[in-house]
C-alpha cells in the first residue's frame, strides 16, 4: 500500500506553492470585494505557469488537485475546478479563452468567460453567453447567471457526469487548502495573544476547538486523495468518493474557518480582518457543483443498498 | 499512489492468508464467545495455533521467541484475521505492551522466563496502570511499593484491567518515593496475579457487561528480581508500555474506527419501513456519518502506508481514532433510531452497541486528552499550566 503523494507530486505543490503565494492572497480577494479589482492571479498568469492545462497535456487529476490544494490555499481565481472539468468534458479546449460550464444556477467562473458549456435535451453545447451577477458574497469564484445566446453541439454528453465529479474532487481540494490555511492561521494567533497572563491556546477550549478543525483537515485530506486516485484509476469507486469529498469540503471548510473567527475574537469578525475572507469561500463553495445537502444524501443512496 | 501490496507483501499475505485457511477450525471466532467464557481453552488453542505458524510476536526480536519482522507483516495478519472473522488474541495485551516493555527492560532471566510463554499463550497477562484516583493524570497513582529486604510490598488499587480475571501475571505501576516529583517517584514490577493477596474483581459497564475488572493489592510481596527498570524509573519504562499500544491500538489493521457494513446493512434493511420525509432525515445523517467512517478509513490507510515505508505512527494517528469514535457512536444511534418502536427496549445489538460506544471515547486516552496531544505535539500549542508542576507527589496530593 502507498497512499501518499509522489516524489513528483510533492515537487509539483512545491512549485505551485511559489507561484501562488507570490501570485495572489486575501488581499485580493478584498480589493476585488471592495472595487471589483481584477481577480488574482488571474486567468493569464495562471495560464502562463501551465497548471491550467495538467489534464490537457497527460497529467492525472491526483496531480491537478495538488495543484488545486494550494491555489486553494491563496483564495486564487479563477478555479482549478473549472479547468479540470471543462479539460474532461473538451479535452482539446482552448483553456485560456476563459472557459465556464453552466448548470443551473450561478455559475463558477462565468463573470469573465468567453466560451460557456452547458448540457441542453440531452445534448453538450459550446457557445457565447451574457452574463449577469449579483453582490458577490464570495468575489473570487467569478460567478455569474449566464443566459446562453449562440451556441454549438459537440460531442462529449458522454462525458457530462465525469466531468462534474472532476470538478467536485477538484473544489474539494481547493477547499482543503483553503481549510488547511485557515487552521493555521487559527494557529498561529493561539500562539501569540495572549488573555488572563497566558497563550489563548493553551487554554483547552480554544485548543480543542482547533484541533476539532485540523482532525476535520486531515480527514479531508485522505478523501481528497482518495478521491483524486479513483477518478484516475477506478471510476467505478468515483460517484461515491466524489459525493463524500464534495459534502466533507463544505463541512470541514466552514467548521475551520468559523473556527479561524472564534479563535481571534473581536477581532476576527470585523471587515478589517482577513477570516471573513476566507469565511466566504466555505459559504459560497458549498452550493457549487451542486451542494452538500445533496452530496450526503447521494453518500447515503451509495451506501444503503 | 496506489492500494495494492508490494510483491514481497502480497507474497507474505498469501502465506497467512493460507496458513489460516488450514488451521480455521483450531482458531476462534468474533462472537462466539470464547474470550468471554470462563474456560478460556479454545482462545489460547487459537492463539497457540498462530504462534506455531509464526504470527505471534511479529515486530518482536527473534531471539526472544519472535519473528524479527515488520509493522507492516504484523497489519497483515491483524488484516487477514481480520476477514477470516477470528478476533484479537486473548494474549493481546501482552503481545502489544507487557512483552515489549519486558523485552526493553527486563532482565535476562525474566525474558527467559516469561516472553516464549506469553507468545504461545501459556499465560496471560494484563497492564495495571490506570487507578480509581489516576486516569488521565496516570503519573498521580497511589498504589505503594515499599521494599522489604530483597523484596517490596504492595498496597493499592488498579482498575480498567482488561482481562485481568484471566491473567497469571500483570506490569504493575507503583510508586516507591512519595518525596519526588510525581513522574520520579515510580517503578514497575511483574506481578504474579495468583500471588496471596491480589483480587481480581469484574467492574460492571453501562451497557450491562463486564469487560474490564478492579484489581486489589493487599500487602502483595514481590522479589526484586521482578523490578522492570531502575528503582524510581517506572514513567520511563511505562512510555515504552503506551507508545506499544498506540502502535497496537492505531496503526496495526489500517481500518481504524467502526467499519461499520452490518450497522450500514440494517439501516438499509429499515429505512423502507419509513416515511419519505423521515427516509430524507435518515440518509441526510448517515450520509454525514458514512462520509467521516470512509474519511478515516483512508487516513488509517496514511498511516499503514507510512508504517509500510519503515515510519512509526505519532500522535497525529490519534485524529482517526478521535474521528471514528465519533462517527461510530452516531451511527449507532441511527441504527436505534431506525428500529421504530423497539428502540425504547434494551433489546438487539444496537442498544448493545449504543451503550458501550461511550467507552470508547474514554478507553485508551480520553477524547480530551487526545486533543491536548495532537494540540501540543502537532499543532505546537502551549500546555496548560500545571498546578502541581514543582511540587512533589506528598504535596501535590495535598492540593
């Protein structure tokens, strides 16, 4: 048995990790939350490290997710999610056109798309779109209503499902850096305030609290991975792996970062401060790609047979 | 990343896999009872069994009886027993952590003595640590070891004695200097538990059996030469004892928690009988529960990958155990929830299961002190101030 990442795998979230802590951070989440500044990195840089393309040019989901992780990780935009599933649905996709797939509801990734997917009677459709937002609760996820306007049929209805599972493995990892980040902040500030002579974190109610969240992280973690592995080498165990892993990211996001407020206190609920930031992408991410609601109870229908 | 055994692993596997399969009518199994009855000759028949084939004392050196072989040989077999449905040896507690404290710090003739015996299940033996006064605190035990000449008399009390009804002998944890600090003042000794003086009594559980006992010592003599370690070094030699059963407990079978398919299978067997609205309550809580129990399935399959590259498990192995607790317990709650009417009668197995889920959130390391050890140990926090930091055990009792 080797579940664990690769030697390969661990230099890839190596170099991810320089780019994106370099590339983008909360603090471009606020700017676009506060002016509607352009997201970061953005679609360009992105494109030009070619993490963007991992599927396109023979790299495994496992390796596109490690990816996720850390773009997850900087609140990055645009997704991974959404180049991972679009490169399964149009596998020679021009990726850098700003790719977007609809289903219904908002959009991921809409808001500065070009080329819109959407699955009409039956039948996948490529086109041009209009698209419409509203205030965003979560600016980075670039969501959008999209009404489609000229569109083309293209093979690949085929492929619709699989596509949405990569897609919800995918999120899944970017939540898991989001969470990941959001516990160690957590951390951190446990480890420098101090309240009645002592370290906030060495108080058990505040310890307990963030080890509640990093169990959460690390069981995360393992689905991730886990079901990363099936949508490359067993797609027979994927519809179960990527419902579990779509419901535990929404679960374990919101617990780490509603953790992340607890723990600073005052001032972990003000404007001023980055938690919210990180706050908005758990309560965005859950209805993405359908919602954990949903997730469960197909966890459930898997399982009780 | 992959699932499967090496060619060397999955070659080992088929040889128990086979040894097993020949010898299944000499071994026991889960639920028949066999460990619980007072006769327990077909448990250590089992036990024996494995041990002639070489699968008792895996990870133990060869020259006291074991096979010098790996953790990862060691999860194979618990893995292979596993689905043959055979359980633990009743010899487990000495397999896993009174034999390697013996072989850490005993002396020759006490390895001589007691290690092949206990392997082939000859004896048995129990771990008498956790008292009436000291759970979580262990280091705060009170039961006396004073020395008389070449020997040392014993007053005091054990409890949570898994098996020691059973037993022939026991590590016993006593203090020896009440004047030093609370870890200082220890030492360990092998008790002879049909010694004049031990008594051996069962401690009744909320769910109605008895698994564990109370053991009392009054005025018990035991001979130097059964000291384990120096005099006052007994907390050293008891971490040897509890980093064994972590590796024991957490990393041997790789499917840490409740695996729970015959809860999932009942479940399913009744959610027919509910109404839609209630069936859409009932997948929405098992499908939360299913997704933690999967969740730490494959974080206990980190950590036999980790075993099988030659890494020990550390205190992060504690988040599965924490998690699948957890979720265990809410799983059989739904199971009750399920049953309809007969959920308000302490009947079936799930009530059974209800009431000794509980247990499992303390036995081994609370729940909260497993959360202090992953706080402090991983994530790097402070510990919280220690009132009896500095005082020695006289006066910190005085507290």
């Amino acid at each position: 048995m080797n579940f664990d990442l690769s030697d390969e795998q661990r230099a890839l979230a190596s170099a991810a990790r320089d780019f994106f802590s370099k590339a983008a951070s909360p603090a471009d989440s606020r700017a676009a939350l506060e002016d509607g500044s352009p997201l970061a990195p953005g679609l360009k840089a992105v494109a030009d490290t070619g993490f963007h393309a991992i599927l396109q040019e023979g790299g495994t989901v496992l390796d596109l997710s490690v990816v996720a992780t850390e773009a997850g990780r900087v609140l990055s935009a645009p997704s991974i999610a959404g180049f991972g599933r679009v490169s399964v649905l149009d596998p020679t996709a021009d990726l850098t056109a700003g790719v977007s797939v609809v289903d219904a509801g908002p959009a991921l990734d809409a808001a500065t798309a070009t080329v819109f997917y959407a699955l009409r009677d039956g039948q996948l459709v490529r086109g041009a779109g209009t698209v419409t937002s509203g205030p965003p609760l979560d600016p980075t996820r670039g969501l959008a209503d999209v009404t489609l306007t000229e569109v083309t049929p293209i093979d690949g209805a085929d492929r619709w499902e699989h596509a949405l599972r990569v897609g919800q493995v995918l999120l899944a990892a970017e939540d898991l850096g989001t969470a990941e980040r959001a516990v160690e902040i957590g951390v951190q500030y446990a480890k420098d305030r101090k309240a009645f002579g002592r370290a906030i974190g060495s108080y058990q109610a505040v310890k307990h609290s963030l080890v509640n969240a990093f169990v959460g992280v690390e069981q995360l973690r393992s689905l991730a991975w886990w079901a990363a592995w099936a949508a490359d080498e067993n797609p027979a165990e994927l519809p179960l792996a990527a419902a579990a892993v779509k419901g535990l990211a929404a679960t374990v996001l919101e617990q780490a970062t509603e953790t992340l407020i607890q723990v600073h206190g005052g001032i972990g609920f003000t404007w001023e401060h980055d938690a919210h930031l990180y706050w908005r992408r758990a309560k965005v991410d859950r209805f993405l790609l359908g919602d954990d609601v949903e997730a469960y109870d197909t966890v459930a229908r898997l399982s009780l047979v | 990343m992959n699932f499967d055994d090496t060619p060397e692993e999955a070659a080992y596997r088929e040889q128990v896999r086979t040894y097993i399969a020949d010898h299944r009518d000499q071994l026991i199994s889960v639920g028949d009872g066999a460990r619980r009855e007072g006769d327990l000759t077909r448990a250590r028949e089992s036990q024996r069994v494995m041990y002639e084939g070489g699968y008792v004392g895996i990870t133990w050196p060869k020259d006291v009886g074991g096979q010098g072989g790996s953790p990862m040989q060691q999860a194979i077999v618990d893995q292979e027993l596993g689905k043959a449905g055979v359980p633990g040896h009743v010899g487990l507690i000495g397999i896993g952590m009174c034999g390697p404290t013996v072989i850490s710090h005993g002396s020759d003739d006490q390895k001589q003595r007691y290690l092949k015996r206990l392997l082939s299940c000859e004896d048995i033996w129990c771990q008498l640590f956790s008292e009436p006064a000291s759970g979580s605190d262990l280091a705060a035990l009170r039961t006396r070891a004073v020395r008389e000449g070449d020997s040392w008399r014993i007053n005091g009390q054990k409890v949570w004695t898994t098996l020691a009804q059973y037993a022939d002998y026991g590590i016993l944890l006593t203090r020896t200097d009440p004047t030093l600090a609370k870890h200082k003042g220890l030492t360990m000794f092998v008790v002879d538990m049909k010694a004049p003086g031990v008594t051996v009594r069962p401690l009744r559980q909320m769910s109605g059996s008895a698994e564990f006992n109370e053991v009392f010592f009054d005025d018990v003599i035991v001979h130097d030469s059964e000291r384990l370690g120096e005099v006052n070094d007994g907390w050293r030699v008891g971490l040897t004892t509890l980093m064994s059963e972590r590796l024991t407990l957490g990393g041997g079978g790789g499917e840490m928690g409740i695996s729970g398919g015959t809860a999932a299978s009942f479940i399913a067997s009744q959610i027919g009988s509910l109404s839609e609205d209630r069936q859409a309550l009932v997948r929405q809580d098992f499908g939360r529960v299913w997704t933690q129990l999967l969740a730490t399935r494959y974080t206990g399959y980190r950590l036999l990958s980790a075993i099988s590259k030659g890494a020990m498990p550390g205190p992060e192995a504690s988040a599965g155990k924490l998690a699948g607790t957890k979720a265990g317990r809410q799983l059989a709650d739904l199971a009750v929830r399920v049953s309809g009417d007969g959920g308000v009668w302490f009947e079936g197995p799930w009530q059974a299961s209800q009431a000794g889920l509980p247990g499992l959130a303390i036995a081994g390391g609370t729940d909260e002190v497993l959360r202090n050890v992953i706080g402090e140990r991983v994530l790097g926090l402070p510990p919280e101030p220690r009132a009896d930091k500095g005082l020695s055990f006289e006066e910190s009792v005085k507290l």
